[in-house]
C-alpha cells in the first residue's frame, strides 16, 4: 500500500498511520523511503509526503480497505473533493498477484503506471514484483511511466 498526505504535520502523519497499520497487520515486511512530491490530479496545493508499506495479512482485500478507511478517517481525512487536500490517503497498490475489480476497490490500483510518486517508492521496496495485469516490474513501470514530476527522497528508509 501507499501512504502519504499534504497537510498537517505530514511526517507525523506518515508515522502514526504506520503505528496504527502495524497495529492491525502486525509488523511491517517491507517500508520505502519517503518521498516528497508535488500534488498530482490538479485539486491539491502543497507537496506530498509519502511512502510505500508492505505487509503479509490473511484480512480480505475488503477488510483490508474498510481498516484503511477507519485509519484516514481517524487522521481527519476529509472526503469531499477528488484528488483534494488531505491529512491521510491509504491506497492498496498490490494485494499479491489478485486482480480485484468492484464497485470498492480496485487492485492492482488503476493509477499505478501514471504516477511517479507510487512507482519510485515502489520500485524501491519490490523491484521485480510483475504487475498481474500489465506482466512489467515496477521498474520496467517506472521506467514506461509518463508522468515527469520531480520525486525526491525526504526521508531515508532505515532498512
């Protein structure tokens, strides 16, 4: 999953939602660095911070997003405008190689291949993980990805 919002204190932020998921998941398999990015989706102001997580779960991807959901919400997520301000976005990318299409969710995520600030984070984390639909890595993703934003490492990944 993605982590990462563009108001508030936005790395605090970025370490309570860990805290919280690894209180539902357990502990983390795999954390990025965070970045920091420019918004993307045209409602934004402000840069983002964000940063991909990596966990092992047995919930369903529908538990799975009704946890993240109660999370953002919990943070002072505010759902009124698309691609708009926010304290907290959680975003399931992958949920191992399932292709999950519904009125809820969608996975792999539909914006994955557009946007920087997931595959560079991504691309970290799982390099040669192949996308179930499109059959790439993230790094041929990331090397594909058309969108030309600067991502910069904000903090360095401990691992």
């Amino acid at each position: 999953m993605i982590i990462g919002g563009n108001i508030g204190d936005r790395l605090l932020l970025i370490n309570q939602t860990v805290d919280l998921l690894n209180t539902i998941f357990g502990p983390l398999d795999k954390a990025s660095s965070i970045y920091e990015s420019s918004p993307w989706g045209g409602n934004s102001s402000g840069n983002y911070l964000n940063q991909v997580l990596i966990y092992t779960t047995d919930l369903s991807p529908k538990k799975v997003l009704k946890q993240i959901q109660k999370i953002e919400d919990l943070l002072g997520r505010q759902r009124d405008m698309k691609w708009g301000d926010r304290t907290m976005d959680i975003d399931i990318l992958y949920y191992g190689k399932k292709i999950i299409s519904s009125d809820l969710l969608r996975v792999p995520h539909p914006f994955i291949t557009a946007r920087k600030f997931v595959l560079i984070p991504l691309q970290e984390v799982l390099p040669d993980f192949i996308h179930p639909v499109l059959k790439m890595t993230n790094v041929e993703l990331m090397e594909n990805c058309p969108d030309t934003s600067e991502v910069k490492v904000y903090e360095k990944s401990p691992d």
